[in-house]
C-alpha cells in the first residue's frame, strides 16, 4: 500500500535529553511539503558529532532525532522537487547547498547561508518546523538531515541522489565521516605532493584525513592518538609513522618538531578538544606551516592564542564538511569510491541492526570503533 501522502508510524531513537540514552520511539513523519523529500533511510554511520550533543558538547534544540551520516531511499516528494524522484537512492545533507547564496556562488566556500549547523541551530527545517512528532509532541531535526530514523524527512537543498548501484551501508559514510576527512586533506589544507603531514585524532574522520593525504602524496604522514589500539588501521591507510604521546616526558608538539625539521608541512586536529587544536598548530612548521581545525570544539569555549605564531607565516584555518560543496562532491565521491578510487571498508568496524544504537555509542566511547554501520 502506498505511503505516499501519508502520515507514517515508524522508529526513530530520540534523545529527549543530554547525558541520556537514546530511546527507541514510535514517531510520526508527516509527508513532505513544497521542496520537501522524505526518505527511507537504509543505513547510517555514528559520527562522534552526534555524541557530542549528547554530552553537551554541542548545542541543538532537544528533544531531537539526531544523526547525519546516513543514506537511503526517496519514498516520496513535495512540490517542485525536481533533483530527485522516488526510488532514487541519495545521502542527506547536514552542509546543504542552496546555489543561490552568496557562499554557494563563492568559488571555494561551502557553508552554505541556509544551514542549520553549529552557529545557531533551529533544529527544523526550512520552514520552521519539523514532520517529526511523538506522543503527540514535535521533535526537533538536527542539522537538516536526522538520520536515527527509519523515515526522515529533509528539504531538497540537502539531498544529492548517487549511482543507484551503490551499497547504501558503505557509503552512508560518504554523508560525513569520510568526505569531511578527505576534503580536509584534499581541499581544505590542499595537501601537496612530498610534504609531511600530521593528524591529531584516528577516528572515522581522522582516518579519512589520512587517506587524503596518501591521495594527495603526501610521503610522511604522522598520526597520534593517545589509543595505540588506532595505530594499526592508520598504517593500513597510509601513516608512514604513529605517535603516541603518552609515551613522551615533552610536549607532543616539540616531539612533533624535532622529527620534522621543524614542524610540518599540514596538521590536523581531528578530535574536538582546545589543548590539541593548539598542539596541531604548533607542530606545523613557524613560516611555512598550514594547521587545519576539523574536530568540533566544545560549545562557547574560547583559546588565547599568541599571534606570533602567525606573524612568521603560518596558516589556521578549519572547515565544515572538508570545504567541500556537498551536493556537488557527495555523487562524484559516490562514483570514485565505486571506482575504488578509495576504501571505506577498512573505518567500517561495526556493523549492528538500529535497534543496538546505545550499544554502538558505547563502542565509540570506549574507543573500540571506527565507524559502527547501524542498519534498517
Ligand atoms: P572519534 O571519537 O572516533 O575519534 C577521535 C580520536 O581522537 C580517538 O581515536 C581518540 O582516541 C583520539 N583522541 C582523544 N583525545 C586525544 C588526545 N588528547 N590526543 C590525541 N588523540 C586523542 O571521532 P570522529 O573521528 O568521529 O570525529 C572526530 C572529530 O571530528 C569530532 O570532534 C567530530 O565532532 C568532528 C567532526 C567534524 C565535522 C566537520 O564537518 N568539521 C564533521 N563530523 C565530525
Ligand atoms: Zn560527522
Ligand atoms: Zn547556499
């Protein structure tokens, strides 16, 4: 029986508060409206992002369905969708592109005006509201896509269809973890063939840092983690050293120096946390270093940072999504991957039935995955 233009009754986990586990819930989608596409999700990563909200670190109206890193199926269309149809297989955007605003006509920009990420997010879609009700009450979206749902309804701005061959339960990882990661090495820093390279934090994204950096040419990668149990899988993916810096007396940042020349060519900081973010500007090279911040920092906390360490010709930058202009790049990074241009498998470590979302939260935690794949 067709759904469409109907309400329908499925699960979703909601968070109704931080600090809490999700709570598997029967909610309501209401139909998309104008420019609207409500999809079936088959598949969605956990990115530590999510965790961030619940741990506070990252504020969102609540309660809410999170998740951002998912691909699925258009179930149906609100008017004037023309980028998608039903049937057509397509990855969320949580860094939409609206192709009208200024930034979306900025040659090298990507953060589109029309995002409902980090500065001050609604937590609805671009009309105000939400399709997401349960108990009769609404829930809010979380940055335009709220994956951890078996029906989600997202605006058209902030879907890309991709090769309808594709596995959906690989590539949902298209939709953050590694297209931020890469487009950080690749696009952000621009990584150059020959240089050195370092990146704080072997998560999903930092992992994904590390293979565009391999892509890039870079021919010393140095990874550092405080988790050895990361340091196989960076070496799988191209670091040509790993660093733990538990394992000196002195601060990583000199050990980082010394074995460079001076510092690198291009850090990373792909972790979240303030005294890293400073490590990984330090370690790159005074006059010629390029630090990039791609880990979300806490919420309202600031670094008091020496503008010496600029002055001499170092760059800092950071970027959302790997600078990268999402409906753009998602397909073409579809299409590379099918052309085994790269791997997703290896950051796939887990792979569990939605139901077991608090389980692969507690394996994010615990450090023991990469990426957990929740299915439908
Ligand atoms: P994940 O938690 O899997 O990886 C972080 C890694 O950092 C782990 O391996 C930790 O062991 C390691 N780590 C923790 N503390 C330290 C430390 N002091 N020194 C060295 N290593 C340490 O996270 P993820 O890969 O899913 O995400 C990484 C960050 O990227 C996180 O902050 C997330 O919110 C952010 C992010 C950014 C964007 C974007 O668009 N910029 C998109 N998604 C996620
Ligand atoms: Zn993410
Ligand atoms: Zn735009």
């Amino acid at each position: 029986m067709s759904t469409v233009g109907k309400v329908i009754r499925c699960k979703a986990a909601v968070l109704w508060e931080p600090h809490k586990p999700f709570v598997i819930e029967d909610i309501e989608v209401a139909p998309p409206k104008a420019h609207e596409v409500r999809i079936k999700m088959v598949a969605t990563g956990v990115c530590r992002s999510d965790d961030h909200v619940v741990s506070g670190t990252l504020i969102t109206p609540l309660p809410a369905v999170l998740g951002h890193e998912g691909a699925g199926i258009v179930e149906s269309i609100g008017e004037g969708v023309t980028c998608v149809k039903p049937g057509d297989k397509v990855i969320p955007l949580f860094s939409p592109q609206c192709g009208k605003c200024r930034i979306c006509k900025h040659p090298e920009s990507n953060f589109c005006c029309q995002n409902d990420s980090l500065e001050k997010p609604q937590g609805t879609l671009r009309d105000g509201t939400s399709r997401f009700s349960c108990k009769g009450k609404p829930i809010h979206n979380f940055i335009s896509t709220s994956t951890f749902s078996q029906y989600t309804v997202v605006d058209d701005i902030a879907v890309a269809k991709i090769d309808g061959a594709s596995p959906l339960d690989k590539v949902c990882l298209i939709g953050c973890g590694f297209s931020t990661g890469y487009g950080s090495a690749v696009k952000v820093a621009k990584v150059t063939p020959g240089s050195t390279c370092a990146v704080f934090g072997l998560g999903g994204v930092g992992l994904s840092v590390i293979i565009g950096c391999k892509v890039a040419g870079a021919s010393r990668i140095i990874a550092v983690d405080i988790n050895k149990d990361k340091f196989a899988k960076a070496k799988e993916l191209g670091a040509t050293e790993c660093i733990n810096p538990k394992d000196y007396s002195k601060p990583i940042h000199e050990v980082l120096q010394e074995m460079t020349d001076g510092g690198v060519d291009f850090s990373f900081e792909v972790i979240g946390h303030l005294d890293t973010m400073t490590s990984a500007l330090l370690s790159c090279h005074a006059a010629c270093g390029v630090s990039i911040i791609v880990g979300v920092p806490p919420n309202a906390k600031s670094l008091s940072v020496n503008p010496m360490l600029l002055l001499l010709g170092r760059t800092w930058k950071g970027a959302i999504f790997g600078g990268l202009k999402s409906k753009d790049s998602v397909p073409k990074l579809v299409t590379d991957f099918m052309a085994k241009k790269f791997p997703l498998d290896p950051l796939i470590t887990h792979v569990l039935p939605f139901e077991k979302i608090n389980e692969a939260f507690d394996l994010l935690r615990a450090g023991k995955s990469i990426r957990t794949v929740l299915t439908f």
